[in-house]
C-alpha cells in the first residue's frame, strides 16, 4: 500500500490549510487511517483518527476544535483540515493506515505510512 500525502505549505498563525492522504488501493473499507506528526527535535505524535466508515474519531487533546479529520472510501483519501493554526503546529504529518478497522491513536497499530507533508506556522 502506497500513501502520498500532500496540502503542506507555509501559513501565518490563525490560517488554515487542508491535507489529503490518497492511498495506492481501496483500504477505505476495512481500515482505520489516521493523521501523526513530528516537530524538529521532537517525537512523532497522535493527531487524529477515524474509523473504517467514519462512524469514530479521535483528536489529540492539542488539536480538539481546530482540526477536522473526514474520508472518502470511494476516493480512497482520508483529509485533515487544519485550522485556527498555531506556530507550534509546525511539523511534518504523516499519514497512516492502521492493521483494523478502528480508529487509534495508538502508533504501533499502523501498518502503512505516508512520507510526510511538512506544515510550517509563522507567528
């Protein structure tokens, strides 16, 4: 399975951009998918999750009410929305196929990664 990520850019603080994850086959219907991310210097972290019909999503508690995480299984692309941007929302995101149908935050529980989308916030 192949993952290419892709809506990085630059952004002032308070802006938005929208990330999109297309994978290589149609795992919409059996997979979680999830978005992760990694700051220099910093471990990678959980950033959001949806289930295999979007029926269940999880954020991390640093993005609840400014990201937005959806799918399209017919598409074969899971999104993130990013909004109200802060500078420490600066990373690169990765997006991640996970070996069930559930949504997760849970790292080890990812088959498939993306290469990264770098995302930078200026203040």
């Amino acid at each position: 399975v192949q993952l290419q990520a892709s809506g990085g850019g630059m952004v002032q603080a308070g802006g938005s951009l929208r990330l999109s994850c297309t994978t290589s086959r149609r795992t919409g219907g059996n997979n979680g998918m999830g978005w992760f991310r990694q700051a220099p210097g910093k471990e990678r972290e959980f950033v959001a999750a949806i289930s295999w019909n979007g029926g269940r999503i999880e954020y991390a508690d640093s993005v609840k009410g400014r990201f937005t995480i959806s799918r399209d299984n017919a598409k074969s692309t899971v999104s993130l929305q990013l909004s109200s941007l802060k500078p420490e929302d600066t990373a690169l995101y990765y997006c991640a196929v996970a070996y069930s149908s559930w949504a997760t935050a849970d790292s080890s529980r990812y088959a498939y990664w993306g290469q990264g989308t770098l995302v930078t916030v200026s203040s």
